[in-house]
C-alpha cells in the first residue's frame, strides 16, 4: 500500500469499532489515533505528512526543503532523474583535484547515456526540448507546452512515431493544442516555425487526431484577430471593432462556410479604416497568410451586408 493510500485510510476513520463512539484524538508524537471514551487505540502506525522542522519566514522554508522541483512533461525523465553537478567543487565548494575530476566526468559521461538507454527515452529526449524551442517562439505559454508534451508522448506509446519524422509529429502535436486552447495558430504559422511542409504537417496531424480519438473544434475568425492585431502594430480600439464587426456578421449568419482566417483578416481590415489607423491589404495578407483576392472578396461582403460605407 502506498503513502498516499495509508494516509487516505486513516483520514476515513471516524468511528471506534469498540465502542461506536466519534471522539477519536489524533497523537502525531506518537503516531496513534485512540478513542476519547474507551481508551482504544485504533492504529498505532499513523505517517505524519508534515515537515519535522519549524520555519518563521519563507527563505527558511526554502532552505530547510528537501523537496526537488515538481515533474514536468517536458524532460523525458519527467525531471525525476539525477543529475551530475558541471562545477567540479565539493560540498564546502574547494575545487576537485585532478584524480576526482578525472572520476566525476565519467560519472557524468555514463549517467547521461544512462538517462536515455532505450530508443523511447532518446525519442523524447530530442523531441521535448524541440517543442520548448518552437513554442517559445511561437510565444506559446508553459502550460500550454505541457499538453503539447503529452500529447507527442501518447503517440509515442502508440507507436505512431514509426516511418514518421519527430519535426513532423512535434508539429501536428503543436497545431492541435493551439486548437483546443484557441489560440488561432494557422498551419502555414506553425509549417513556417517547424520547418515542416504543409502537406506533411497536415497528413501528420489527420493521423494524430484518428489515432487518439481527438476531436477538434472549428476555428473562428475571434481565435486569430488578436495575434493578427497584435502583428500589425494596432491599438486596442481596432481590436475591440473588429470583435463588433464579426459579431454583427456572424449574427447575420456571414461568416458560415468561410475561411475564419479570411473573415478575420477582411473584419481587421474594415475597422483598421473605420478607425483611422490604416493598414493595406498587401500587409494584412503576409500576416495572416491570406491572398489579397480573398481579403478583398470578404471584405467587400462584410460591408455590403453591415452597411459599412468604405471608399
């Protein structure tokens, strides 16, 4: 039975079995709980989870803690492994003589190789630190980063790595967390961060999304206005109109069936005009990945079907 089950067990007790009664007293000194009334004592073996150490001040908590940093998807080993010290000093921090250097840099050496001794572990040890790599990047948060991390390990243990590039699947792992977090990154985005081929990207996360049972939701033009207006250099009053402007389109049902990277870039277009901070459609269209043609026709529908006057 583990720690956490014991623990688990004993906060379930609030009877005495000999006589019924609920006035049980807890001794951590001892590590006993006995009833009040009978005297019973009902186990005599209770782990204390607390520390053995008083503190007065969060730096002496700091010092005193023997605890490690929390797991992380992003590290193969989940940050639980060991690592060996670079800086050749003991504990009082005297240098290593040359004999003991000699020592720890093969200690070093064999407790790498020993960290990634399968093909599994040497998987995620060059596939994690490249989903770090691209996300920073991408201006993608850690949380974010960490489902990102979980995903490509699903795969892994589904054996959908075999015949397929790690650049590859990285990618179609980062496109569908950004799905499902809406933060409005297009393929092309993440083909351009990734260095991945569209195609390929997109076969890869087909795959992906058959494979695990991921059910993806349809991207709307609101998941990508914020990036494209943040790009484009444009104040937060463009931003809050054209929130305006494809919440009127979309209540008169225009948007439907239309590309959301299309109606967005059309919709930034109209209110960049509206408020008097102009941007063409040449530098809207390399933000956002978008023809010019298409900027126009959406842009053309949007005002005919809002009234909106543009010369």
């Amino acid at each position: 039975m583990s720690i956490e089950e014991e623990l688990r067990t004993f906060e379930n007790i609030t009877r005495c079995q000999e006589c019924g009664s609920r006035n049980l007293e807890r001794d951590i000194s001892r590590g006993e709980l006995c009833c009040i009334e009978c005297g019973l004592v009902i186990e005599d073996n209770i782990i204390d989870p607390g520390a053995e150490w008083r503190t007065f001040s969060p730096q002496q908590a700091d010092s005193l803690s023997r605890t490690g940093a929390p797991s992380t998807q992003l590290l193969h080993d989940k940050g639980l492994s060991t690592d060996i010290d670079w800086q050749n000093r003991d504990y009082s921090g005297k240098a290593l003589t040359g004999k003991t250097r000699m020592q720890y840099h093969r200690m070093r050496k064999w407790q790498r190789r020993a960290r990634t001794a399968n093909t599994h572990d040497r998987n995620l040890a060059q596939a994690l630190p490249e989903i770090s790599r691209i996300c920073s990047n991408l201006g993608i948060s850690k949380s974010v980063q960490q489902e990102i991390a979980s995903i490509y390990r699903k795969s892994l243990e589904k054996g959908l790595t075999r015949g397929r590039s790690i650049d590859a699947l990285v990618a179609a792992s980062i496109y569908i967390v950004c799905n499902m977090n809406k933060l409005g990154r297009t393929l092309d985005e993440v083909s351009r961060a990734t260095r991945v081929g569209r195609k390929e990207l997109t076969r890869c996360y087909k795959i992906l999304k058959k494979e695990l049972g991921i059910r993806l939701r349809v991207n709307h033009p609101r998941d990508f206005i914020g990036g494209f207006c943040s790009k484009l250099g444009l104040p937060p009053e463009v931003l809050r109109k054209t929130n305006e402007i494809i919440d009127e389109a979309e209540r008169f049902e225009m948007i439907d069936g239309k590309s959301p990277t299309g109606v967005a870039a059309a919709a930034i277009y109209i209110a960049a005009y509206l408020e008097g901070r102009n941007r063409t459609q040449r530098e809207i269209a390399d933000i956002s990945s978008v023809t010019e043609v298409t900027i126009r026709n959406r842009y053309k529908e949007l005002a005919n079907g809002l009234n909106i006057e543009i010369n």
